[in-house]
C-alpha cells in the first residue's frame, strides 16, 4: 500500500509524504473508528472518486511555474469532479480538498478558494526516500498538553 500511497498522495507542500500522512492519521483518523490501514484505504477510495491529477489533465491543465488565473483553474475542476477547495500559499497551489457526505458521495465544498487571483501549479517533486521507519506503521499521536487552570 505504500507505494501507491507514495504515487496517489504525495506531499505537495514541505512535509515529506510520510509526514503527511502521520499528520492527517493524527488529526482525522486516529479518534475515528478505524485502524490505520482502513482509513488510508479509505483516503485512496476518495482519492479514486476525486482525482484532480486526471481531471486537470483532461482539461489540458498541466503543472507549470507560469501561473494560471484561479477562476478558470477552479471552474475546469468543477466541472469534472465538483467544486472543491483549493489551499495556496504564496500564490503557490498546496492542496486540493474535495469534500464528501458521509455516504461517500462527493459534494461541492461550502469554502472554495484560498488563492490569490492567480496560482501556480506547480510539478510535484519527486518523492523523498522513505525513512528508515516503516511508513506503513500509524502510531499514536503525541498527547496534548490540556490546562485545567482557571482564570
């Protein structure tokens, strides 16, 4: 499962894939009902239901330093896999939310756009080597510091 983890949710931003993904367990699927292999079987289902990669494609939008107005970005992906929610940072595309009912069925997203005017989409790097710890582990997260103090 790793390898195709490492092929269908690469980190776009920063963080190696493995951290990615220790971070998204942590804060969406650790209090879940799930195990980890189950909720990263269930990310690459959604992935299968929203791929954006395929759907850019498609609409002849390829990555590319020269930026792209985000209106037109936004309204070729919606009209192949629904509105989503597109996250930038410094004009730089980081991430594409799709959003889903709890069914399973894809639905438009409520909040679309965190970009400037224009956004660049940029090549993914290619992937970090994987780190001598076995990314396919999901340990529990580091506990949270909770104050009881009262003002």
């Amino acid at each position: 499962m790793s390898l195709r983890m490492r092929r269908e949710w690469p980190s776009l931003y920063q963080k190696s894939s493995e951290e990615l993904w220790q971070h998204e367990w942590e804060q969406h699927g650790y209090f879940s009902d799930m195990t980890c292999d189950e909720y990263r079987i269930k990310v690459l289902f959604f992935h299968q239901n929203c791929d954006v990669k395929k759907a850019l494609e498609e609409s002849g939008i390829l990555p590319s330093n020269n930026p792209i107005d985000t209106k037109f970005f936004m309204d070729q992906l919606a009209s192949k896999i629904g509105k989503p929610e597109l996250m930038c940072h410094k004009g730089d595309l980081i991430e594409v939310r799709c959003c889903f009912e709890r069914n399973g069925m894809r639905t438009n997203c409520p909040q679309t756009i965190h970009c400037r005017k224009n956004l660049k989409y940029l090549p993914v790097p290619a992937p970090a080597p994987p780190p001598p710890v076995d990314p396919r582990t999901c340990p529990a997260p580091a506990p949270h510091r909770v104050s009881t103090n009262s003002l």
